[in-house]
C-alpha cells in the first residue's frame, strides 16, 4: 500500500477533496480541451479517491465513467464520495491487479488517467492495453511526471525522492513519445507543463511554510505535515532544476 489514509488526507489538504495529486479542475479542464466527452464511456485508470471522475460526469458531460485502481482503500474511499453526490448511475469503481486491463476490445470512447502513469513499471504494455480497450477514433488523455535524460542520478531528485512514501518509474519525453508511436497511437503529442506546476508548486511550499501545516499536524500528525513540506520543497527544486517535467500526453486509435 502507497497511499495510506493518513497520506491522502495530507494530499487532500493541499490539492482538494478526492484529489491525490496537484492541479484539480482547471488541469483536468486543460486535458480534455477541445474534445467532447458528453454521452461518452470512459476508463480512468488509477482513479484514486475519485474527485476526476466526479468532475469528468458531472461537469465535462461522460455519460458512463469505470475508475479502476490497485489498493482498495481507494475504491472503497471513491465510492463513498460517488454516493454521497448522488453519481453512483453514472460513475463506478473496480478494484484490479497491475497487469491487462479486465475489459473488452473496443468498450471506450476516451481512456483517461491523471499522475498515475508514473507508478506503473510497464508502460509499453499498458499502452497496449489502453489501445485494446478504445474504440476506433477514440483518445487516451493522459497527465503523468516524465523527467530529463540523466535525472536518475540527479542529487536533487534523488533528495526529493527520499521524502516521501512513493515508488516512481520515471520515462523522458522522448521515450514517452515513441513509446505511444510504437504502442500503435496516431495523432500523438506530449506538452510540457513545468512552467506551471512551478508557479503551483511555490505556493505550496508557501502554505506549509506558514500556519497551515500546524493545521495539517493536527489532522494527520507533525511527522507527516514536516514529510509534506519536505516533499513540496524537493518537489519544486526538482521543477527548478528541469529535472521534473510533469506532462500531458495524447494520443488516438485510428479509426
């Protein structure tokens, strides 16, 4: 288990009810720009506490929304939150195995995922995967944490790694981008986001830096509010040094 409750209670804190990882609606609204998911069936994958899916039903119109994820917690956390909007008829959660994913050819018109990617050791298969389970035409919507060629023996990263209870399995751009290719996706595209995430990210260490992370430590425990500023600062001089390059991917099934 990665995310422990007390951990996704911290990361509530900072990034929002049912967000695990930063950006919350203005990134989900970003990643889907331009496309029209209304009446749509959509896989998240890594769907965490499920304040995405909420937002991808409720406010960007997916008539049909399946959340999978690998540590049940989530999903008994995601559907506690789905129940109490009312959203149950059109979002549900399924609890998997890393590996294939439990569905039929073609049941998708968007497979989605946000900062998930990063945890997954296989990405070549998943992108397979992925690819199995759209419709033709339709598009996978991804928001992951690549890095810079080298950065594995970075010092700043390694430093930033040791602050938190996370397993990372770090690609590059270039290697995310023919890794899509090669998986069979046309129209792919990876956009660097660390410009903003920078601007996000100050703010954070900000907000632990002053009263805040006394009110976290009276929610989660002082250990675990000082881990959170630690994580935020090894966080943003990873983004400073361009070691950090959180990205949005696309890529569609041809038709």
């Amino acid at each position: 288990m990665q995310y422990a409750k007390a951990f996704t209670d911290a990361l509530q804190f900072a990034w929002g009810p049912g967000f695990l990882s930063p950006g919350g609606p203005e990134e989900v609204a970003e990643m889907v720009h331009g496309l029209d998911l209304k009446g749509a069936r959509l896989l998240d994958v890594g769907s965490g506490l499920g304040g995405v899916d909420l937002l991808l039903a409720g406010v960007h119109g997916a008539k049909d929304v399946t959340g999978i994820d690998v540590e049940p917690q989530l999903i008994e956390a995601a559907q506690q939150l789905i129940a109490a909007k009312g959203l149950f008829d059109r979002i549900r959660f399924q609890l998997v195995e890393p590996g294939p994913l439990p569905f039929e050819d073609s049941a998708f018109d968007f497979v989605f995922t946000k900062d998930a990617m990063v945890h997954i050791d296989d990405k070549a298969a998943m992108y397979q995967e992925v690819l199995r389970v759209l419709k033709p035409g339709g598009w996978f919507l991804a928001a992951d944490w690549l890095w810079a060629q080298g950065a594995a023996d970075s010092p700043v990263v390694k430093s930033w790694l040791s602050t938190g209870p996370l397993r990372f399995a770090f690609t590059t751009v270039p290697e995310a981008e023919a890794a899509l290719i090669a998986a069979g996706f046309t129209d792919v595209t990876v956009s660097d986001r660390r410009h903003l995430l920078q601007a996000s990210n100050r703010e954070e260490v900000a907000m632990y830096e002053g009263p805040a992370r006394l009110e976290l430590a009276n929610i989660v425990g002082e250990t675990m509010a000082n881990s959170r500023l630690a994580s935020a600062r090894g966080r943003q001089a990873s983004l400073d040094s361009g070691d950090l390059i959180p990205s949005h991917k696309r890529g569609r099934k041809a038709t």
